[in-house]
C-alpha cells in the first residue's frame, strides 16, 4: 500500500523538478568537460608520451617526469613564489578593499559616489596585456616615466627594472591590488549599504563617533563576508594569475625566480622544452599540493572557527 | 514544456556536431575522371611514368616563417600552387605564416596539438624531441620512394645531419649550411658619420665605431636586439641544440673536448664586452624585454645595425627589401660549418599528418621544380614580382624584383625568410644587387667553410631529458641576459655556473663527450 503511493509522488516530484533538472545540467555538464574529463590527462604525468602511439599505448616511466623539478629548487621556489604572493594578496586585497568600501559608504553624494565606483573598477575591465604595456610605460629604461621623470627629479640613477629581481615582489603586489580592488570592494560594499541604519543611530545615541562606529558597527557586520571570501581565496592559493606573473614582467629572465609561479613555469616549460609530459608533472604536483592546501585550510578554520564557518 | 525545451537542447546537439563534421571532411572535389598523370616536367623526377596523384584530393597545411605582417596575398599564391599541385599529385595547399617573435612558441604548441600542420620548418624549438616524442614522423621511406630529387638536391652528408637516433625525420634546405658572425649596419649613418667600417676587424674595432654613433646621433642605438636575443653563436658548436649550448666544443671547434660554454674565457670575454656596451648606452637598452627583430629596428631608423650570423652576398640579398640599406662587417668570426647548422631549420612531416605520400611528393616538388619553389618563395609573377632579366641566372630562373609601385611594405605576400623555404638554389633570385652566380656562390660557402670537428654527428638528449630540462631553466634565466649586457658577468656568471652544476650540467656533458667519441671512432 505504501509503496504504491509513494512511488507515483516521487515521480511527481521528479517530473515536477525537471525544468530545475534542466537549468542545472548545463552547469554539470560544464563541470564535468572542464573539470573532470581533463583529469584523465594525469596519466600523460607518468608516461613517456610518444604521440604517434597515442597516449595510452606509450609507456609508463612512473615518477621520472617528476625528477626534475626537484633537481634545481625549482620546485621550491616557484611554491614559495605562488603561496607567498597569494596571501600577500589576499591579506592586503582584503583589508585595501574594506577601506575603500567603507570610505566609498562615508561619500554622500550621490553622483560622486557613481563616479568613484566606476573609476577604482576600470582597472579590473583592462586586458592583461594593455596593464603589462603600461608597466612597461612606467618601467622601460629606455623611455620609462620612472627613471626618465621620476627617479631623474630626484637626482637618482635610473633603474634597471627588468633585470633587478628585488623590485619584483612589490611590483607584483601593486599592480595586482591596483587592478583587483575596485572588483573587491563591490562585494564588500553591497553588504556594507545592507547594514540596517538603526545600529548607526543607535551607536549615534551612545555617544560614538565615527571612527567607533566603524570599528564597532561595520567591521562585525561585514565579517561573515570577510570569512567566506577570505575561504574562498584561500582555496585558490595555489592557482596564480597566469597573466599577472607572465605578461607584467614581459617573461624576462632575470626575473624568473621572483615572477616564476606554478602556472607560468608549467607554460614555460610546455614551450622551451617542449615536453609535455614534464609539463604535465609540474601540472600534477601543483593539484596534489593545492588539494591538500585546502584540506589544511578547511580542516584550520572549522578549528579556530567553529564547525559552522568550514566550506564542507 | 520540459519537452519542448529537451527538444530544442537537442536540435542544438546535433546542430552543432553536424557543424564539426563538415569542417573535418573537406574533401568536396573527387578525382574520377583525371586520368593523366601530371605533367612531368618537374626536372630530376625519376619517376615519370608512376601516376603520383592522390585518389582524393587532400589538402596539406604547410607551415613557414614569414614577417608578421597580414599577408593578403597568400589566397592568390596558394590558388597559383593549387592549380599546379592538383594536376600534379590532386593535392591543395593551406600555407600558414608565422612571426619569427613567436615562432617557437605557436609552432610548439601546433607539433603538440597535430592541428593544422602536415609539413612543417622545425626551427628554433628542440628537434630531436620532437622527433623522439613522435611530433613528427621518421621519413627514410618516403624519402627512397617520393623523394630522389631531394636527395639528388642536397646529397646525404646534409641530409644525414637530421638523423635522431638513425632515423631521419628532418631534411635540410637549399641555403647557406655554415655561417660566419659579424655585424650589419646601416650605410646611411655610417657615410654621414664618415665610418671606416672596412677597418673593423674585432670587437673592440666596432666599439669604437659604436661609440661614434652614440656620441653624434640623436634617438638611435648603436646595437639592437632581437626578440632578446643579441648573438646566438660567437664561434662554437653547440652539438645540439644553439638555444641553449649544454655542452660545446668551443673556439672554432677543433678540439673535441666537450666543454661547459659558460666556464669559457670565450664566453666570458664575450659578455663582459657586452655589459659594458651595455654600461656605456651601446646597446638598446630595453634588450631583454624586446619582442621586436632588430632588423625591424635598423629598417625603422632607430637602431645603427645589430650582430647576425651571415654568408656571402648577405647586404646585396636583404638590400633588395629594404629603404635603409644595410652594409656587413664580415668574418668577425670565421665562417664554421655545424651539424646545427645544417639542423637548424629542417622541413618535416607532422606526427599528425594523414597523408605522409602527398606530403613527401609536394615537398619533393618544393626542392625540384622551380614553378613551385618560385611561387611559394616569391608569390605570383606580375602580382608579388616582375621578371627583369629573363633566364640570366647560373641555374636557369629569372632575376625578378618588386612590381611597378610595390615595396617592402606595400606588398602582399612579402619575401622574407625564403632562407627556410626547402630549395632557394633552384629559384630565381630577387633584386638587383646579387651576382648572377649567387646559388653556386652559396653552395661553394657551404662546402668550403671551415668544418667543426663533430660536423655531422647529432646528439642523441634522450639520456638525459631531466638534466636537460633543469638546465634549460637555468640557462632561460641567464643566458639571452648576459649576451644582451644586461647582467654584470662578475656577479652573474659565478652564481649561473653553480646553478647549472646543480642542475647536472656535468651529466650532460660527460654523456655527450662518450656519444661523441664512439661517433669519432665510428668515423675513424
């Protein structure tokens, strides 16, 4: 008896959600083409491919591709070079861009609060390309403004930029929050216009100036927002922005063991050496060491924070 | 409703792999009804009673480098070769150019991907792993069966030069096989600075004069640069691969001792001068960032000349391009014949390839017949070129030049880097400047050139591929830099040197002295 009834309303309900079904396959089936199907690539790591047998009939050479990373430091450095960057990034981004949403919020007027919105976002909407040309308009010993206007007005000699690995970390970082923040503190800012305008008030009645409303007020508020961004970034620690660290310091060589990260190293070597199988390990380790990144992440935030604030 | 719309997403599937199947066949014409074989007047073909022609009509990609400039000549010549190539062998013709600034790079990923490329110039990027990863194909066969003009054109002592492992995957062209190093400059400044540039016989000749540059022009750098790159070879083989020297013999190559190329005075020497050029504002000074050619730059007016590996004729040859005519200090270094020279851009059949026969026969008909040659190396005659001399060169073809109105930069279908193309020497020549004699000219250089003691044996760096990887990085670091001046070698080429040895620099070279050897007793 029950059965019967139940077995027709659980395809009522299937029949019902279909169009939900629907709306959502699009979506899996993106997920799994770009995310999954390319993980059968992995064995390419372990292989010494041949292609003219195809992939899966070359031979297996185990962990011989892996050999060289670990020769050099390279391996090292470009681990080093992509977390180290990533939480100067995400450390910095955050508290840039909570200052910018909070002053954003303390501009009254209307019209100038569209402009300054649009202004700080335009720097997101560049190409990455057209950035690196206008670093390049800056730094260039030959016509740079640096060295031809700036460092020139102080009487100083000019900078070599693109051979001086030790500029490069912070170079990196300012171009990075220069381009990103305007993005960031939208976020930050739609909750910030979401706060209820009574614990202003009410902070106004017991005496608070500005400074304390911020700091009593608006930064609890916004800090489930800061918790599930800063998550969030955390779990892409260990992918960098190809552009940033490949095209801004124009692949120059000197440079490399400042601008080196995972994702530019595999491409470089996919093309200098042309071996994709090496590229393929260096592709490898960086998914092996990002997964137990967020692991780590995940498991040190349920810790701290409470089982709730974990993203799974 | 979830019907109708499970309807529509379908339509959409099939539409759209409906789409992808045409694109893959593209084979529209049949070839039923032509019986004849092609003509056969295609010179040293053997074999001319065999129907060459493809039952199908395939069409081959053919990749080459060219200036980077959008070419809309390029339907009309490959209309012009199709018309010739069909009746010959049913075969189309799909010819792609690409940049030398990004060469390496999009052909890399082209070899590795297979798509759109059947033949291919390998230069620049790492041959032998090309041919040992099966990115292209071994072609001893085709070659006996589709190729004896070939190898009547360019004789087994090059030919053998492109053997990996003693398979052939590569052939050489029809071009200068050894080269010397000097310096080109533009004749323009050096007469209005009154030059002696017949007296430059060293570097330190040339600085003098670079000196004299910098001091009275405005705007114009002594030196220039290519793509980062400022000399690729300064008289050493690097018995494998020029980009990255792990491993040469060094000096003229004489001895055949394998040596560390960055541990060499020669070296040093060499980078230190640079540095200081570089000190003094000889050099552009945005060297290692350039994605330009410094040609582009001598051309454009901002640069007095730039180094380069040359051959006889080199000013006369590139003068017919150029508004800023160039001169050539020659023999700073003496002309050296290498296998890598010999190797360094070599014509092969992609891995990918799906007709290897109609591959080899159109590159067979590349080296053999000039109607071919001539139309991929200089376009369609009274389009891209006129005739100015009718059947005055040694070999029989035309002296021909740019058309009534066309220059350099107006034309459609440039003639540049035709020195990759498979056969220059059974072409015509272009401009006025060269002699009547210039392919025999060049032949005879290539033949009387001083030979490296390992001339003719290739290194086979599948041994070693995690050294020579790890070295590679380390070199991508330094090397390009340190020729450009841009490092200080006092403080560079210390920390360099280490980083190779920790790489395992000594493993490569200890392996390449034993191949080398056994190859050396082999010979004996």
């Amino acid at each position: 008896m029950k059965a019967r009834t139940t077995k027709p309303r659980k395809w009522l309900r299937f029949y019902r959600c279909i169009p939900l079904y629907l709306m959502f396959l699009p979506g899996a089936l993106y997920l799994l083409m770009d995310k999954y199907l390319p993980m059968t690539g992995l064995i390419i790591a372990f292989k010494r491919v041949n292609w003219r047998k195809g992939i899966l009939a070359s031979d297996w050479v185990g962990f011989s591709n892996f050999t060289y990373l670990f020769k050099t430091k390279d391996a090292f450095t470009i681990t080093r070079n992509t977390i180290l960057y990533n939480l100067c990034f995400i450390v910095l981004g955050t508290v840039f861009a909570i200052t910018i949403a909070i002053l954003l919020n303390e501009i009254t007027s209307r019209k100038m609060k569209q402009v300054y919105q649009t202004v700080i976002l335009l720097p997101y909407l560049i190409s990455i390309i057209v950035v690196s040309y206008l670093v390049f308009a800056l730094l260039s010993s030959e016509t740079g403004f640096i060295n031809n206007t700036v460092l020139k007005a102080f009487g100083a000699e000019p900078i070599s930029w693109y051979t001086e690995p030790k500029y490069w970390p912070f170079i990196l970082v300012i171009v990075h929050l220069w381009k990103v923040f305007g993005y960031d503190c939208i976020l930050y800012y739609a909750t910030l216009v979401g706060i209820d305008q009574g614990y202003y008030e009410a902070a106004v009645i017991d005496g608070a100036n500005r400074w304390q409303q911020i700091w009593n007020v608006t930064i609890p508020n916004l800090l489930p927002t800061i918790i599930t961004l800063t998550l969030m970034a955390i779990g892409k620690i260990f992918y960098s922005d190809f552009g940033l660290f490949y095209q801004v310091p124009m692949d120059s060589g000197p440079l490399i063991d400042v601008t080196s990260t995972i994702d530019t190293y595999v491409y470089r070597a996919l093309t200098t050496l042309n071996d994709i199988p090496m590229a393929s390990a260096a592709g490898v380790y960086q998914s092996v060491v990002g997964f137990v990144l967020v692991l780590l992440a995940n498991w040190g935030v349920k810790k701290v924070g409470g089982e709730e604030n974990g993203l799974f | 409703m979830a019907k109708r719309i499970l309807a529509m997403l379908l339509v959409a599937v099939l539409a759209l792999s409906l789409a992808a199947c045409s694109g893959g066949t593209d084979t529209s014409e049949s070839a039923s009804d032509s019986t004849t074989s092609g003509d056969t007047s295609t010179g040293s073909e053997d074999s001319g009673e065999v129907d060459l022609r493809e039952p199908e009509l395939v069409t081959l990609d053919i990749v080459t480098m060219a200036s980077g400039k959008e070419e809309s000549g390029i339907t009309q010549v490959e209309e012009a070769m199709n018309e010739l190539l069909e009746e010959q062998f049913n075969v189309n013709v799909n010819l792609t150019f690409l940049p030398f600034g990004s060469y390496a790079d999009q052909t890399t990923l082209m070899l590795s991907s297979g798509e759109g490329v059947d033949l291919i110039a390998v230069y620049m990027v790492p041959y032998a792993s090309c041919a040992t990863t099966g990115q292209i194909m071994p072609i001893d066969d085709l070659l006996e069966e589709y190729g004896q003009g070939i190898i009547e054109e360019l004789g087994w002592d090059m030919i053998n030069c492109g053997r990996v492992d003693g398979e052939l995957y590569g052939l050489t062209q029809g071009r200068d096989l050894a080269a010397s190093e000097g310096f080109v400059y533009r004749l323009d400044l050096a007469e209005e600075l009154n030059l002696d540039m017949d007296s430059v016989k060293t570097l330190e000749d040339l600085e003098a004069v670079l000196k004299t540059v910098k001091e009275n022009t405005e705007n114009v750098w002594p030196v220039a640069v290519s793509a980062g790159e400022n000399i690729r070879n300064w008289g050493w083989d690097a018995l494998g691969d020029e980009m990255i020297n792990l491993g040469v013999l060094p000096d003229m190559a004489q001895d055949t001792t394998v040596v560390n190329l960055y541990e060499t005075d020669q070296y040093k020497d060499l980078v230190t001068t640079m540095y200081n050029w570089m000190q003094e504002g000889l050099i552009q000074a945005d060297a290692v960032n350039t994605t330009e050619t410094a040609s582009t730059l001598t051309e454009a007016g901002t640069a007095f000349g730039y180094f380069t590996n040359l051959k006889p004729y080199y000013a006369e040859e590139n003068n017919a391009n150029l508004q800023n005519k160039i001169g050539v200090v020659d023999n700073m270094v003496p002309a050296l014949a290498t296998t890598d020279r010999v190797t360094m851009g070599l014509w092969s059949i992609s891995g990918s390839c799906e007709h290897p026969e109609a591959a080899m026969k159109v590159l067979n008909a590349l080296y053999t017949d000039p109607e071919v040659a001539n139309l991929y190396m200089y376009g369609v005659e009274g389009t891209h070129y006129e005739v100015v001399e009718e059947g005055t060169i040694t070999n029989g073809q035309d002296r021909i030049n740019y058309p009534e109105g066309l220059d350099a930069t107006t034309t459609t279908y440039r003639k540049s880097g035709t020195w990759l193309c498979p056969n220059q020497f059974i072409g015509d020549i272009w401009g006025l400047d060269l002699p009547d004699d210039y392919w025999d000219a060049t032949r005879d250089f290539n033949n009387e050139s001083q030979k490296s003691a390992a001339f003719g044996f290739s290194f086979d760096a599948t041994q070693t591929p995690n050294e020579i990887a790890a070295c590679t990085n380390v070199v991508n670091k330094y090397h390009k830099a340190l020729v450009c001046g841009a490092l200080d070698p006092e403080e560079t080429l210390p920390q360099f040197n280490q980083e190779l040895k920790d790489a395992g620099i000594d493993v490569i070279i200890e392996e390449k002295q034993a191949q080398l050897d056994a190859w050396l007793a082999e010979q004996a």
